[in-house]
C-alpha cells in the first residue's frame, strides 16, 4: 500500500515536472521566430537633440507609435513620421481640449510634456505599460518647445535631395571601395532605405549598361546609420573588385522609393551636377564610376598606358608617325596631345580640352568607325574600358 | 509503474508537439483573463455583465470565481448568501482594485522600482427590467481623475438571444486580455485605455457569440464609422474566433484582422491570437504599413487557486523594416486565496532591438488584485 502511494505521488510529481517543463518548451519554441536586431530599425536617430526630427528618430518613431499609429491611434494622436507634427504642434488635446498637445515656447503648458513627466490631469503617464522616460530625454523635449516646436524637417518645400556621393561620379578608383555613401540634404525616411532603393551594377566589362550582361552587385547592408540620418551606406565587404564600370541607382520613383520623413520622394535627376534633381519630387538618381588601375589624371595614364604601350613606337623622332609623336612622358605627352591636330585628321584635335568624344585619341582608342589606320594600340589588345574610361574623365575634365 | 510511465511520455510528447507547432505557427504574448472561459468552456457572457467580457461579474461569474477560482470559499456571515453583486433587485455593483509593486530594469540603466495602485475600477449596473434592459457604467475611480470606460444602455430581448449595446464601449475584436500592454492589444489600439461611442449589435447563441459594432472611430474628424466585427464559436474544451475591424480615417485607413483560438490539454487553458494589421497612406506616394502581432499562451491550473500563466508574443511593428521584431516573455503565477483575493507575481522580458534599451528591459512585478 505504502509502495502504491509512494509510485502515484512519484508519478504525480513527475507529470507536474512535464507539465512545466512543456509551457517552457513551448514559450521557448516559439521564441525561434526571434527579435530583430536593429538592423533596418528606424529606432534611433543619432544623439537626441533639441529638433523635431531628433525626437521624431528618437522618441515618436521606436516608443509611441507602436500605439499612436493608424486610425486606431488613441485620441486620434498619431506619431508617425507623417503625421506626428501636425497632430501636435497647436492642436488642442483630446483628453483636455483647453491645453495644447505642443504651445511652441511654453513647455510647462504643453500637454506632451505633461504626459510624460506624469502631471497631466487625465489619464495615465506616457509611454503607457513602458518605463518613463529618461529626465535627460524630457528636458530634451522641454527644450525643442522652448526653442519655438519648430519643424527642422519642412525646413524646405523642395523634396529631398542627393548632395554628394562617395566615390564621386564619374571618377575612377584603383579598387572597388568598402562602402559607397550618399549624403541627402535633409534627414531620409530610414525604413524606405534598403537593397530595393539603393542599388549597384556593374557594365560587364564593356562600359554599357542594358546590354544584358550587366552584374547586379549585392551589396553586405544598406543602412542608414544612427549617427547621420542625413546619409545612406551601402557596404560592399565581402564583393570582389573587378575593373569596370559601375551604376549607382537611388529610387525616386516607382512603387519602392527613397523618401524623407514627411514623406515626399527623392528628387534624384542626375545630370551631372549635385545636388540632384529638378525641382520636383520623383525620379531616380543614376551615377557611374570606375574602377580600374588607371586614374583620371595624366601622370597615370603616362605611368599606366603612354610608357609601358605607347611609347615603344611614339619616340618623338623622326618626321612621321608613330615616331614624329613623342609620347615617352607626361611632358613630352602634353605637348603631342593637348589642343594639338591630329595628323591623320587635321580638323580634328588629339586630345580636345573637355570634350572626351571630340577627342581623336578616344576614337582611336575605341576604334571608332571613320578613324584613319588601325586602332590603337596598334597590333596590341585594346585598352580595357575603365582605362579608356579615365582617358575620358581626364579629358572631360579639361585635360590638366 | 512502466504503463504510467508511458502513458505520461504520450501526454507530455503530445502536448510538447501540439504546443510547439502551435507556437511556431502562431508565434505570441502573456497575461489575460479569456483563460478562465476556455478553461470552464463557457462563453464570456456567462460570467461577466458584458456579453463581450470584462468588467463587472453576473451573479454566475461571481459564484464561479467563489467555487472553482479561489483555493478556498469564504462566507461574509455564517450561514449568509453568497456575494453575487446584486445589490437589489434592480442595482448590481462591483469593482477591481489592482496595486503592487513592479521592478524594470533597462539595459544600462539603474533599476527603477515603484509601489502604485495601478487601477480601481467600479462598475454599477441599474436594471430597468430584469433580464431584458440595463443601464451599465465601468467608471475609473483610481489613480487620478475618474474616468468613464463604459456607458451603455443593454437590451437583451429574446431572453440574451439578441444583444443591443448603445453608449461608450469596448470594442469586439480578438481577445479581450486583461494586459492592456500585450503586443496584440497596443498594436490594435482595441484595449481597455480605449472606448469608443457607437452601437454594438450581438447574437448569443448556444454555440456562437457575434458581434457588430459601428462606432464613431478614435477622432470625431468627419471620417466614415468604425465598423468591427467579431464572431467565436464555442465548444466545451476549444473555441476559434475571427474578428474584422475598419477604420476609415482621412490620414489613412487601417484595417485589422485576427483569428483567436482556445483549447485546453488536460488542466492547461491555451490562447492563441494572430493579427494582421494594415495602416494605409493618405497619399498613394507613401507607402502603407502593415502589422503583424501574436500571442500564444499557456494557463495551467496547478492545484484549485493557482494557476501558472506562461506566455509569448511577437510583434513585427513595421513591414518595411527589416530586422525590427519584438518579442515578450512573460511569466506569472496567480494564486487566488479565497474569492475577492487574487495574488500575482510575475516576470516579464523584452527582447526588441538593441538600439532602443527600454525594448530590451526586464520587468517582475508583484500584484494585489481585490475584486467584487
């Protein structure tokens, strides 16, 4: 008898051991679906700030809007990006409709203050079923309101804009980069920011793009960091660097697209000079550069092109070509091809100043239809296209 | 000996399978209070005044948290009737008072610990005709201000076969949880912080409850009605529940959907919830959003009075953003000494991304809960 007891309070035990250790099982299970890491998050901002977009970045986007978002946003406050300023700043509140969310230079009597420091008259402190937040980060918003609740983000009714991009376009760089970043000329919409939006090719080898051999690159992240939210980086760690011809593409169009926080679409015309765009939101920005041995400048190309290829045949002796052209170094170079005739083409310059196309170097190069005798270099392998890439660039850039 | 054996690995590999398929499946959060109907197989109309639950008791659901809630039953006088919260024949009242102590803790931060009475709520009913029209208030009397939550007329003809709820009213939609925190209730914004004002049609039948309510939406902005839709069906040891919710707003529309589902595994009481949430853009240059939230949760009645609450959830708050999850753990075990007494002490985690430290905070907390 004692025996039967002692297995059932045994057996009673060991189900109440499977009991527990099923919902634990089973909270741990479903676990596998796991958090996020931050990595695409629009959580932070860079170092919180006196400015709206800082405390948008901050404070609105990663902690409130997870209930004060869409229609169902309590009160009808949302704090999305969108729509987070103009439910704010001089709008009554709901819960006490004689106290604005947001009186621009009057925290003390700005309803958003006082739900957060827990002084309001009605209702709970903010953020709900969360810590409060940090003294340092209300003082922060206590000052934007002092400071007059400005909107740093419409600083500019022109959308939003690409002022600069690294490597620059049109330049030639000896290696692929680690990284390539593009700055904005005001804070991006993080979360439209990624491998759909930024995107990089490469030509294939030939310097054409749509042609069918293109290469999308794919690239390790594109992120916009915490610390400049006025930026995008797309690193390339891990991509081989292959001599070529590289596109850069920013969407401003279409269905995914590049937008800053009030949402207006990137601006993204590229024609040559930055910032982008022409005036109006929409449209994508489109850059190339090169990656090749060769550099824009003509010492490289002496270095790289002119001495090792050219000059066994361009001595600078004799009457006629090749001889009667010296191109055995930068000096010699520059007084042969500058603004100079070509010989087999008299209307034609060797080497135009800013006109790359123009220049009956390039076409003998690119063995052009029309040229006179054979491509150059003569009975060798023709230049790759990034080296005659930055023979171009040096010209279109005046030929210095 | 050895059949026992066998027989408790086919329960425990049983319920490890359909628990971890259900969570894989369902993905979830933790704290509520729909257990106690899926564990008695009752709708939520049985125990509580409003058909769609929370709030003040019936007289049944009073007895029921009297006998089969609490460890033990005590009576108020020898001999007396039990508390049902029927003050007279045509006034009912009750409340629930919850206050305690919580400790959270944020990743280099120091650790902040408060006593507070979270919330005092006092419900008053006024029966105009029994069983047929009542005038029901759900007032907020503590911390702070009071507070209406619920005001309605409730008509129940056809003996509760049909439902009409006129006034200020919590929404039908998904689980209705205790935890107004849970991912599912922030991310729907239906939760007890906020009541909307409209009507609320019902249809209580044996094995269906269904609701319909077209309600004003969350700001009186000229906007089209809220409309929300919920419908369960109800049988002894499972239910399954949709619910549809639209709210047309000029700054963008949103659209919630959830599928609910409860089903108890010997003495554990599970819930399930699913959310799909959809935020449109007022503009077709911007684009929408959508959320996905859910909560699985395990309730195992230990012994008569206390009950282990074991619960996960997960949100994805923005579609478009990668790698922006987040998770809550949370653990709670209640323990219920007598009826009007509940005790509850409870750990919760957050696991969200790292560069927001208060989505990654530690949370346990300690809680009185009286109700009558």
């Amino acid at each position: 008898m004692e025996g039967s007891n002692g297995s059932r309070r045994l057996a009673r035990g060991f189900r109440a051991l499977t009991r527990c250790a099923t919902l634990v099982a089973c909270a741990v299970a479903a676990a596998s679906c796991g958090s996020g890491d931050g990595f695409g998050a629009g959580g932070s901002g860079g170092p919180l700030t006196p400015t709206f977009s800082s405390i948008q970045a901050n404070v609105f986007t990663p902690i409130c809007v997870t209930c004060h978002s869409g229609a169902s946003a309590p009160h009808g406050l949302r704090l999305d990006g969108g729509n987070s300023y103009a439910l704010l700043v001089g709008v009554p509140s709901d819960e006490q409709p004689s106290i604005l969310r947001v009186k621009p230079n009057d925290p003390n009597n700005s309803y958003l203050v006082q739900k957060i420091q827990g002084t309001a008259a009605s209702g709970e402190r903010m953020p709900a079923g969360m810590p409060a937040l940090p003294q340092a980060t209300i003082d922060t918003i206590r000052q934007w309101i002092t400071n007059g609740a400005t909107n740093d983000t419409q600083a500019s009714s022109a959308a939003i804009r690409v002022s600069s991009v690294s490597p620059l376009p049109g330049s030639t760089v000896t290696t692929l980069p680690a990284s390539i970043t593009v700055a904005f000329d005001r804070e991006v919409n993080a979360t439209t920011v990624d491998t759909t939006t930024f995107r990089l090719e490469r030509s294939g080898g030939e310097g054409v793009f749509g042609n069918g051999n293109d290469v999308a690159i794919t690239p390790a992240s594109v992120t916009v960091p915490t610390t400049n939210t006025h930026s995008a980086v797309m690193s390339l760690t891990g991509i081989a660097s292959a001599n070529d011809t590289y596109r850069i593409t920013l969407s401003g169009s279409g269905a995914a697209k590049i937008l800053d926080l009030s949402g207006g679409a990137l601006d993204g015309e590229y024609t040559g000079t930055l910032p982008s765009g022409n005036g109006t939101a929409g449209g994508d920005f489109v850059a190339t550069f090169t990656v090749g041995t060769v550099q824009a400048t003509l010492q490289s190309i002496q270095d790289n092109v002119f001495t090792p290829i050219c000059s066994g045949c361009h001595t600078g002796t004799g009457t006629s070509l090749p001889g009667s052209m010296n191109l055995s170094n930068v000096t010699a170079s520059r007084a042969a091809l500058v603004s100079v005739a070509s010989v087999e083409q008299p209307g034609v310059q060797r080497v135009a100043p800013s006109n790359s196309a123009g220049s009956y170097i390039v076409r003998k190069l690119q063995g052009d239809p029309g040229i006179t005798g054979s491509r150059m270099p003569f009975g060798g392998q023709p230049l790759d296209q990034p080296t005659i890439n930055a023979i171009r660039q040096w010209i279109d850039a005046g030929a210095p | 000996m050895r059949s026992i054996d066998l027989r408790i690995s086919f329960f425990a590999s049983t319920l490890l399978l359909l628990g971890t398929l259900t969570a894989l499946l369902m993905s979830g959060r933790a704290a509520a209070e729909p257990y106690l109907a899926v564990e008695a197989g009752l709708k939520c109309a049985q125990c509580h005044v409003n058909p769609t639950g929370g709030g003040k008791r019936t007289a049944f659901g009073e007895l029921y948290a009297r006998n089969q809630i609490s460890a033990q039953a005590v009576s108020l006088e020898p001999n007396s009737k039990p508390w049902t919260g029927d003050v007279t024949k045509w006034f009912a009242t009750g409340a629930d008072i919850r206050g305690g102590y919580d400790s959270v803790t944020v990743p280099n931060q120091s650790t902040e610990s408060d006593f507070a009475l979270t919330r005092a709520t006092a419900y008053l009913d006024f029966i105009a005709l029994p069983n047929l029209l009542q005038v029901y208030f759900d007032e907020k009397v503590a911390p702070d201000n009071v507070e209406n939550r619920e005001a309605y007329v409730l008509f129940t003809p056809h003996n509760g076969r049909y439902v009409v709820k006129a006034g200020q009213m919590f929404l039908p939609y998904g689980l209705r949880l205790q935890d107004d925190d849970a991912f599912v209730r922030q991310a729907s914004g239906v939760s007890f912080r906020t009541p909307d004002d409209g009507i609320e049609l019902g249809l209580e039948l044996p094995k269906w409850s269904a609701q319909m309510a077209v309600t004003k939406g969350a700001t009186d902005n000229g906007s089209d009605d809220r409309l929300s839709l919920s419908a369960v069906y109800v049988r002894p040891r499972w239910r399954v529940g949709a619910s549809y919710n639209k709210n047309p707003d000029p700054l963008g529309d949103r659209e919630m959907e959830a599928v609910f589902a409860g089903w108890k595994t010997g003495p554990i009481a599970w819930l399930a919830e699913l959310d799909f949430i959809t935020d449109q853009a007022p503009t077709t240059s911007q684009p929408s959003n959508q959320i996905y939230t859910s909560l699985i949760e395990g309730n195992w009645r230990i012994h008569k009075g206390h009950n282990l609450k074991v619960t996960y959830e997960f949100m994805n708050p923005f579609s478009h953003v990668a790698e922006d999850e987040q998770e809550r753990y949370s653990a709670v075990w209640e323990y219920s000494p007598i009826q009007f007494v509940q005790s509850r002490v409870g750990i919760r985690r957050y696991n969200g991304i790292p560069n927001l430290a208060a989505s990654n905070r530690n949370e346990w907390f300690a809680e009185l809960h009286v109700y009558f």
